[in-house]
C-alpha cells in the first residue's frame, strides 16, 4: 500500500468512526492532525461526516483569541514567572520558568492548539508510513536562526540525535526511549526529515511536538551556551538575562511568522519577565499592576486575582497532574493491596475543592479519563472508601495500621496536597510523615539518586500531555527515564505496544480498556485529579495562545490602551 493510499484509507475510517457514533467530532480533529492532516483537510473530512466541521474551543480560546479588537503594535509585555532552575538550556530544562523563556526564543517541529491537537510550526506536514514505524516531516522553508544561518533537516537531525544521547541528561528521553534510538532520524534532503523508529508509534508527532519541551530544535552546531547566546527560530531574542532577577526579550526582525493579513509578527516589541520565586509576591505584581500577566496562576493562594476587576482568568481545561508514585521496589510499596488502601483512603471531591476551588477534572488513577482525553474508556470510579481501605490494609499485613514517608517539594500545591493526603489516610490507619524539601532538593542529583525518582513514596507535578500514551511512554513502562513507581508490568507493556502500533481507532478503544484497567488496578501512581490550569492577565492583554501550563505563545499577542 502507498502512503497516499494509507492517508486516504484513514481518512475514510475516521468518517466511518464518526458517523458510526465510535468517536467524536473534536476526536476526529485532534486524530487527523496526528495524521498531519491540515486544518482545511481535517475540516473537510468532518464535513464528510455531516453537519458543521467547525471545532469546538476552550473556555481559554473563547476568552483570548474571539471577538478580539483591533490588533496594536508595540510596545513591551511584562511577565512574572518563577527563575529557572538551573542554566537555562533547552536540552535540559524542566521547570516552568525555564520553558517558558525557551518557548520564547526556539521553537519545535510541531506546535499545540488551545484544544491539545497538533499544528504546523517549523514543520509544515507529517505522515506515517502504513506500518507506522517510518515518519515523514517536511519542513518550512525560507526560515532562518535568529543569528542569519539557514534552518535545515540537518539541525532538526542534531537537535533530535542530540536529546536522544544519554549523555545529554535531557528529558527527552523520557519520551522518546526505546522508540527512536540514535542514527534514526535522518536527512532525506535539506527541507524532509525521516524518523526511522524502533517499533510502530501512532502518536509518534507529539513525542517531537513542543509538549516534548526538550526537542526544541537549535541549530546543528549547538554548544549547550544557550543563556548566553540563545540562537533559535522563534519571534524573540533574548536581550539580557540576570540569574533569579529578570529577562529581557526583544522581537526577531527576521522572524518567519506573518499572520492571516499577512503583518509580520511579533507585534510587541520587548517582552519582559520577572523571574519570582514566591507566588505570593508574584500575584502581588499582577494586583499592583507592575506586571501584565501572569502565564500560570497557582489557585492556592491566588483566590483574590479571581475577583479582581481589573484581570481577567482564562481557564484551560489542562491534563497536567500531580503524580503520587509508590516505588514498587521499596518497602512497603510491593504491596499492591496496600497502593490501593491508600487511593480508597481519598476524597477525591474534597482534594479538588479544596486545592483548586472545584476546577478541575477528577481522577480515578488511570491516564484513559474521558473527561480529559475524550474518546477515552470509562475507569470505575474510586470514591472514598475507609473500611475497604482497612481491609486492604489488614489482607497487606498490616492490620494494626503501617507508617509510610510522603516526599513532597515546598512548590505549587504540593505541600497542601501532602496534607490532605495524610488526614484522609489516617483513619484507615495508614500514618502518612511528611518530608517537606525545598524543590531544587527534590530534583538534585542524578537518576540513581535525585528524591524525586526514587524515595519510597512522592509527589511529582507534571505539566499537561496531550494523550494518555504520552504519559504512560514517560513514566509507566520499564525504559521510561521518568518513573518515579520503577513499575514494570508485563501485560501493561504488551498492551501498550499493541495500542500504540495500531491506526485502527476502534482496537485502540479496545486496547484503552484493558491498558486503563490494569493501570488503575495496579496502582502504581494515584493521579486523583487534572488540573484546570490558569492563567491571569490585566484585561487589556490579548491574543496569548496556547493550551495553559507552560505552552505561553505569545508572538500574536498585544496589549490595547
């Protein structure tokens, strides 16, 4: 079979899913882009379908990018996020403040909608072949890094070639291991890259699209001095940057974007973030008006920006979570039955009340939630249940109660988080301590060593993913750099291998159960809620795009008098 006929044939089996009641019209839209399907194209197999092939758009969307007024140019943005963790480095980042400015200056091969479906950035088309194993990306033409040089299939080969290195220490992978081994992406010409991977992958896109943070591409001979000469291909430059303080980014003036009439974009001029560490301090700013807006807005503690007249909170409907991992090569959490004491031991409704104001999207410790990722199984629901709990408890061997360490980073909600936990454990008699680190702490040393993989039981905040296979790549399976629970499942593996070589929707459905079922009954890792996450800017500030967390683009926002 050809790779048009595969396209064709795929594209007659998403209207067959559709009209057939098997999967969504926003399913269809986000599969297609997977697909690399173009927008027009995508739109035109929805119509095929019936009735409007218009998407729907997040609360976000509606709020930043409609009904907009007329565009300004000019001027400088303010921004106040936390400093970077460490040297700002796109190979190696991890923390939102490091991102965001990255995201800033280079730019991926593939970009997120407000929605979490794929869109063109330095690549302007993808597709598989029938097999799924061999990805074709054909780059845009005519962009240059910001310091004149030509951007080619041979920088997208050293930037992909470079985070797959182990050497690197980049996060990357965390996604991309025992999918794409190093020598597999290649140059086919100056303006097509060939991904040839390890096993069939049909999410494959997203693993080198920005929510894979850590493939931004950098030109071929990239020296890892990025903070201090920051060459990428986006709409800014970084102008100066003062450890802890400050950064400040000027506009590219040979940035490739245009926008739909056609005006060369960024429209601003400066952007200026102050790096804070204090949350408290940084919605200070925004209240005072020293800042513009703020790229993600922590609840805990930021109730009062909600009222606020003068800002407006755009809500994204995220996938980000905190991750509660049980390290099931540490005692006492070989148990099973002792993981699931404790995710019966939680109120979910309470936790989400309580740390989010009810925003977000429950849980039930499985990435395949519906709610979330549409088209997803159903997962039985874990309410609250003690005397289950106890039992659990009693069959693990613990029927007097056991003591358990809770590792937790002084960040985010997570300290809040932690004691909830604790007071919905103890009446079932699981005593939960606290080990309350600072967060550089949590992330310090290497993978053998660093808290944050391996102390018995932990929470780790991750930002969103745009599917569930992207999760389970990063942290459920025995070659992902990122488990924290070191679970290795043998029929998980085996079903998420299937799931993943398939194109066929209904056996990916199929495969979703049985991956969802054993995840949750396994338990591993709670995952008691998605985060809706925030973002808050002064009322005069539009067109900020991206789906929330860390995905802040911003080369077509402005700010109007």
């Amino acid at each position: 079979m050809s790779d048009d006929q595969f396209r064709s044939d795929y594209a007659h089996h998403l209207i067959e899913q559709v009209t057939s009641g098997k999967m969504t019209r926003r399913q269809l839209l986000v599969r297609a882009s997977v697909f690399g399907f173009s927008a027009t194209v995508a739109g035109q197999i929805l119509a095929a379908c019936g009735g409007s092939s218009s998407s729907s758009s997040s609360p976000s969307a509606a709020a930043s990018g409609s009904a907009l007024p007329a565009v300004v140019t000019g001027g400088t943005m303010k921004a106040v996020i936390p400093p970077p963790l460490k040297t700002l480095d796109p190979v190696t980042i991890y923390d939102q403040g490091g991102i965001v400015l990255v995201y800033q200056i280079a730019e991926y091969l593939i970009d997120l909608t407000n929605e979490n479906a794929l869109k063109p950035k330095l690549a302007v088309s993808w597709a598989p072949n029938p097999k799924g194993d061999v990805w074709t990306f054909k780059l845009r033409q005519g962009v240059t890094f910001n310091d004149g040089s030509p951007f080619e299939a041979a920088d997208v080969v050293a930037s992909i070639e470079r985070v797959i290195n182990p050497k690197s220490g980049s996060g990357a992978l965390a996604a991309l291991a025992g999918i794409l081994s190093p020598g597999g992406t290649k140059a086919v010409d100056t303006s097509t890259v060939q991904f040839n991977l390890d096993k069939p992958f049909a999410d494959f896109p997203y693993l080198v699209s920005a929510s894979s943070y850590n493939t931004a591409i950098l030109p071929r001979n990239y020296a890892g001095d990025f903070q201090k000469k920051a060459i990428g291909t986006g709409p800014w430059m970084l102008k100066s940057f003062v450890t802890n303080q400050s950064a400040k980014l000027v506009k590219n003036p040979t940035y490739w974007g245009k926008d739909a009439q056609g005006r060369q974009l960024p429209y601003l001029d400066e952007l200026d973030f102050a790096l804070v560490t204090d949350t408290s301090a940084a919605n200070l700013q925004l209240q005072s008006g020293t800042v513009d807006v703020q790229p993600q807005t922590v609840f805990q503690g930021g109730q009062s920006l909600l009222s606020d007249s003068s800002l407006r909170v755009d809500v994204y409907p995220s996938t980000g979570i905190r991750e509660v991992a049980f390290n099931v090569n540490k005692t006492p959490w070989q148990s099973k039955e002792l993981r699931q004491a404790v995710a019966y031991c939680l109120d979910r409704k309470a936790i989400n009340q309580a740390l989010y104001g009810g925003r977000s999207n429950l849980g039930y410790d499985t990435f395949w939630e519906p709610t979330v990722f549409p088209g997803s199984p159903t997962p039985p629901v874990r309410a609250v249940d003690i005397a289950k709990a106890k039992s659990l408890l009693a069959t693990a061997g613990h029927p007097n109660g056991i003591d358990v360490t809770l590792t937790v980073a002084n960040y985010l909600e997570n300290p809040a988080y932690a004691q909830l936990i604790q007071a919905q454990c103890k009446p079932a008699g699981i005593n939960v301590k606290i080990n309350e680190i600072s967060y550089n702490a949590i992330y310090a040393g290497s993978n053998s060593t660093t808290p944050w993989l391996n102390a018995p039981m932990v929470i780790v905040e991750w930002g969103s993913r745009p599917t569930p296979g992207v999760y389970a790549q990063a942290m459920l399976l025995p070659t992902s750099a990122w488990s924290s629970s070191h679970w290795n499942n043998s029929a998980f593996v085996t079903a998420f291998n299937q799931y993943e070589s398939t194109t066929d929707e209904a056996t990916r459905a199929t495969l979703a159960t049985k991956l969802s079922s054993i995840q949750q009954d396994e338990t591993p890792i709670l995952v008691a809620f998605y985060i809706s996450q925030l973002r808050t800017q002064k009322k005069n500030v539009y067109n900020i795009q991206g789906p929330g967390s860390f995905y802040f683009d911003t080369s077509q926002a402005y700010i109007t008098a």
